[in-house]
C-alpha cells in the first residue's frame, strides 16, 4: 500500500534548523548569559540568510522563466532599466544632492541673519563712541559722561537691540590687564545677568555667541581709548524665545533649541531632529545649525551645541536669487512639465511599439510551430514591413524551401539507391580474383572516384599458362561512364571468346571491330581508351594493342619501356586500324598498367604526381610482391594528394615475372 509522503527539500531543511539555532542561542542569552551557546544565535543567522539567499535566488529563477517568457514582458522591463530606472536613479541622487546643498545653503541663510543681529550690536556700539567724540572731542572723557551718550543712544535704537544688555569696562591703556566694571544696564530686559566684573580674556574688539552661566547671548565688545583709560561698551542680547520670534517673522526660518545636545546626549538629539524634521512642510528644509559658545568668565570654546531649524524652500529661493527667482522658477517648471510629458509619451510608445512587435513575434512563433509539426503549407500573415515582417516572409519562403528540399531529397535518395545498386553491379563486373598463371605473381584493383567508376579492367585466362588483360578508362564519370563501360566489357568479352584461338593480329583485329561497333552505337561525345594484352607465359612474351591509353610501362633491369603501339581512342572514328606489338620479357621483369587517376592525381597546392615519381618509386620497390607494389603505389597517390577519395577513377594492373620462373614452366 503506497502512501503520499512530502519530502522537504535540503533548503527548508537548512532554514528550520538554522531557526531551531537561532531560537536556542537567543533563549540561551537571556537565561544564561555569557554562556557558549549564546554562539548559536550567529550561526542559526547565518543559515537564515543562506536560506533566504536561496530561496530568493530560486525565486528571480521562477520569475524569469514565467514572467518574462513573453517577449512583451521582456521589453518593457528592458524600457524599465533603459529608461525609467536610470531617470528615477537621476532624480533620487538629484533630489539628494540639491537637498544636501539647500540645508546647507539654509545654515548659511541663518548665519547670514544672525551676522545682522551682530551688525546691530556693533552699529549701536559705534554710535555710542561716535556720540562721546562728537559731545566732547577734547576733553579727556569720563565714564559718567560716556554712561550718559549710552543712555542717549540706547533709546533710540531698534526694539531688538533695547532687549540687551549694556555692560561698561574700563582699563589703564597701558595696562589693559586691570579690566573693572564701571556699570551695568539691564535695558529694557528682565533677565537678570550675575557675572564677574572683569573677564581676563577680553582684551580687544569681540563678536560672538556666549555662554553666562549656561544662557546663551549674541555679544558685541567694542573698545574706546580715551586719554590713559581704554573702555569696552558690551552688548549681550539674550539669544532667547523673543529673539527666535523676531527672527521668524523677518526670515520665516523656525528655530527650535532641544533639551540635548549632540556632545550630551546623541541618541536623544537625533531623537529630537527626527520628530521635528517629520512635523514640517514637504516644501521646507529642515537642518541643524551647529556652533560652539564662548564662556565669557574664561574665553574658552565650549561643547558644540545645536538648534533645530527648519526654511520654506521658496523663502530660501527668494533670499538666493532675489529678483532672479522668477525666471529660474519658470525654466524648472517648464523643464519639469517637458520632461513630465516626454516620459508619459515614452511609455506610450513603448506600449504600442511592445504590442506591434509581440503580436509579430506571436505570429512567428505560431508559424514556427505549425513547420515543427510538419506542417509546411502553413503561411505566417505579414502585416507591417519591417525586420519581424521581412522575418516573417524569410520563414514562409524556409517553408516553401523546405517542402522543396524534402521533395528533392526524397530523389536523392530514390537515385543513391540506384547508384548503390549499380555500384553493387558494376562490382559483380570486376574479376573477383586475379587469375594463377605459374611463373607470375599478378595484382589488381580499382578506386571509384564517386558510387560508379569509368575505368575498366579485366582478365580472360586461357590454357596453356596465358592470360588476356584489358584495362581501359571512359570518357566522363558517373553512370553514363558506367553503362559504356559495362557495354564495352560484354563486347570485348563476346569478341575474346569469338576469336578461336590466340593468333598474332588478334588483338588489333578485336579493337578495330569494337571500335567500329561503339562508334556505331554510342553518343558522338563517348569514347575510351583501352589497352588489351596477351601474357604468354610459357615463352615469357606479352602481345598488346594501345587504343589511346596511358601506355604501360615494363621495368627490365634498369631499363622502362613505354608500350604505345597501337592507335587512337576507341569509338570516336570509325574504319580506324590499329597495330599490335610483341614484346619479349624476362623474369624479374614487371608489367604496370595504369589509369590516368594515378598520375594526375594533384596535391592541396596543385602539383600532379607524375609519370617520373610513378617510375621512381616502382624502380625503388621492385624487391616487393606485385600485391605490395600495388598497395605502396596507392598509399603514396594517397599521401600525395592529402585526399582518401580521389578525385577521378585509379585503377592499377601490376604483373610480376618471379625470378625462378623457369620452375614454374610446365612441362610438355
């Protein structure tokens, strides 16, 4: 009985124990810290991220082979990365770097706005000093007299300066060390400032944020030498919620001073910008404004500290380009409305150019499915003329080809069946052995160069130790040189036998009677070439007639004789008479009849193997058997012409009279 098992992968395998770690590790950590096993929870993470890899990698797998198998799914999310991915990437690292500059350009706003305050201060100082020249330009000056310009002046200047306090020192002026407060005036400030009566430290002209017993104030020190005295006018504004309200409402930038500091406390500082950066306009700029107060008992830098702000985007503008703004304003937003409709038109096209080419390719696709099947009469509908149409019409002419071609190979292979039957015939024409003739070793063999061979080569063995050999080559290749040279075989078979007995003028007589019957019954373009001899080898004589063959070369001693008595081709000319020769041989002597396969047999650079390299190399192994020579003089046309299948027909002859052919002779 078979049951349904779930087999989990080695993956899930992985993630549940990886989790199984995770969990123990941690529980390990919170009921027994600083134990080993709190190590599990990292490893157990590990297999967790390994896992998650892996199922991710397996799942971009399962998307790209189901999402975007279609070619339309596949060229958007290519317009995707092309086009919109990059604009986006654009845009974000735009809006980053322009935010980056815009907070930065807003700390400088307010910088350039608390300098103002700073310029007020030390514009009321100057007036203060101007007023005691211009009162008293020659009389040495005193500190009551000075007090009462102050008073003066203090009442007339700007409601933001009157929240300072005003703060008199005087020194000898050639001892400014010995700095003491002559008087203090609160101003129309409620803030009750303690402080000591001569900071050591101050010793010139001073513009500055201060620190007075951990309250922060926007300090101008100016100084008056006057006679043996140096004096120093101070104005401490207190950097409080009435300052921040006034610079609201001149600049719009909203100031906020948190509790923390980023030297005190970071966390709870960044805490703070966090919430108050979330609570802003999308339109405003929130950022930090860091500085470092002075102590004013010691001079001393102080920890850095920090107040939230926060500048509407189109006061920061309006601040930076002044009458400017308007025209840059336009140029983005007409800039932003053309880039707005260039992208919309984008994908627009791309959505009508991603349906033209997906309904081309599912076309294509159809038409390439019906030709898998067999189905080649199918035609792909073109309806627009471009490259998937011009694909389109490619693949219907393929069809179209391709019922052709299967036509054309179903002949081909009606007609490599006929060739193979008349290969098989043509071979059942060959001698199937060589005859045994005593006294001489003979070898024979033919090459085609296609299926079918023109060349032609026989034997007719008599009694007495004779022994008729034909060779002969026809006129072009293929079957037509195949059918001629099986009908000049039963010809010259027919007249063979019809001659009655072996008589001088034999075979001369044979091929005037087969050239006059080829030449009376083959086409006016056929001939062939032929040598017909007789070997005797009782006296060692050989009988031969050459009708335009290569002639036959005897290798006697160290000689080579060429046999070219005879005529011209056969079946070209009719009434043609042909001579025959008797040449005598002797033992050792060999016989080579040949095709001109061996000798035209051309190398890859085009050189031709010859009649001197064929005489040479049977001059150098005329020591082997016939059957050997045979073989050597194949290999080397082989090797010669760098080709296993020779370009035209090769067919060889080889007799070999032995040596001790005198114990071969029969006896009478």
């Amino acid at each position: 009985m078979k049951t349904d098992q779930t087999k989990l992968s080695p993956a899930a395998i992985l993630i549940l124990v990886s989790l199984a770690l995770y969990l123990a590790g941690r529980a390990a950590t919170v009921f027994s810290p600083g134990t080993i096993f709190g190590g599990l929870a990292d490893i157990g993470l590990l297999g967790l991220i390994g896992g998650a890899v892996f199922y991710i990698y397996r799942s971009l797998r399962w998307l790209g082979r189901n999402l975007l198998w279609r070619v339309r799914n596949r060229i958007l999310l290519s317009y995707a990365f092309i086009g919109i991915v990059p604009v986006a990437l654009i845009l974000i690292i735009s809006g980053l770097a322009l935010s980056l500059i815009f907070r930065q350009l807003s700390n400088l706003y307010l910088q350039t706005e608390l300098e103002r305050v700073w310029d007020r201060l030390a514009e009321t100082n100057d007036r203060i000093i101007l007023a005691q020249l211009r009162h008293n330009p020659s009389q040495k000056p005193e500190a009551e007299s000075l007090l009462a310009v102050a008073d003066r002046v203090l009442e007339s200047v700007p409601d933001e300066v009157q929240r300072s306090i005003f703060t008199l020192y005087r020194s000898p002026a050639d001892n400014p060390t010995q700095l003491s407060l002559v008087e203090r005036k609160q101003l129309n400030s409620s803030r009750h400032v303690a402080e000591r009566a001569h900071p050591e430290w101050l010793r010139r002209n001073f513009q500055g944020t201060v620190s007075i017993h951990n309250e922060l104030f926007l300090t101008d020190v100016r100084t008056f030498e006057a006679g043996q005295e140096l004096f120093f006018l101070t104005l401490h504004l207190p950097f409080d919620q009435n300052l921040l309200e006034d610079l609201y409402r001149r600049t719009s930038i909203e100031i906020v001073m948190p509790e923390s500091t980023p030297a005190g406390d970071e966390a709870a500082f960044r805490l703070a910008y966090s919430s108050f950066r979330s609570s802003r306009s999308l339109l405003a700029i929130p950022w930090v404004h860091f500085f470092n107060p002075i102590d004013w008992e010691t001079g001393e830098s102080l920890s850095t500290r920090a107040f939230l702000m926060s500048v509407p985007l189109w006061i920061l503008f309006q601040h930076l380009f002044a009458n400017a703004a308007g025209p840059v304003l336009l140029i983005f937003q007409i800039l932003g409305a053309t880039f707005l409709v260039v992208e919309v038109l984008s994908l627009a096209i791309a959505g009508v150019l991603a349906r033209s080419i997906t309904r081309s390719v599912h076309n294509i696709h159809t038409g390439t499915r019906h030709i898998s099947r067999g189905n080649f009469d199918y035609r792909i509908p073109i309806g627009r003329r471009d490259q998937l149409g011009e694909m389109a019409a490619s693949l219907n002419q393929m069809a179209s080809s391709i019922s052709q071609l299967l036509t054309e190979v179903s002949h081909k292979e009606r007609l490599e069946k006929e060739l193979e039957i008349a290969r098989e015939v043509q071979l059942q024409l060959y001698p199937r052995s060589v005859p045994s003739v005593p006294g001489v070793e003979i070898a024979a063999s033919s090459t085609p160069a296609r299926e079918v061979s023109g060349d032609y080569y026989d034997f007719v063995s008599h009694s007495g130790g004779s022994v008729d050999i034909v060779i002969g080559d026809i006129s072009g290749k293929g079957i037509s040189a195949a059918l001629l040279m099986a009908s000049i075989q039963s010809l010259l078979r027919s007249h063979l036998e019809d001659w009655q007995g072996v008589q001088p003028g034999r075979e001369a007589s044979i091929l005037c009677r087969l050239n006059r019957q080829l030449y009376r019954h083959s086409a006016p373009n056929r001939f062939s070439t032929l040598v017909l001899g007789h070997l005797n080898a009782e006296n060692l004589t050989f009988r031969y007639c050459n009708a335009g063959h290569n002639p036959p070369l005897v290798f006697s001693g160290r000689s080579v004789r060429k046999l070219e008595t005879g005529g011209t081709v056969i079946g070209l000319f009719e009434g043609l008479k042909y001579q025959e020769e008797l040449v005598q041989t002797r033992p050792g002597d060999l016989i080579l009849l040949y095709t001109d396969g061996v000798i035209e047999a051309t190398s890859l650079s085009g050189e031709e193997f010859g009649e001197e390299r064929l005489v040479r190399l049977i001059s150098e192994n005329r020591f082997l058997t016939a059957e050997d020579i045979r073989k050597t003089v194949i290999e080397e046309v082989q090797r010669h012409s760098g080709r296993e299948v020779p370009e035209d027909d090769i067919t060889l002859v080889c007799l070999k009279i032995l040596e001790d052919h005198s114990s071969g002779k029969r006896k009478p």
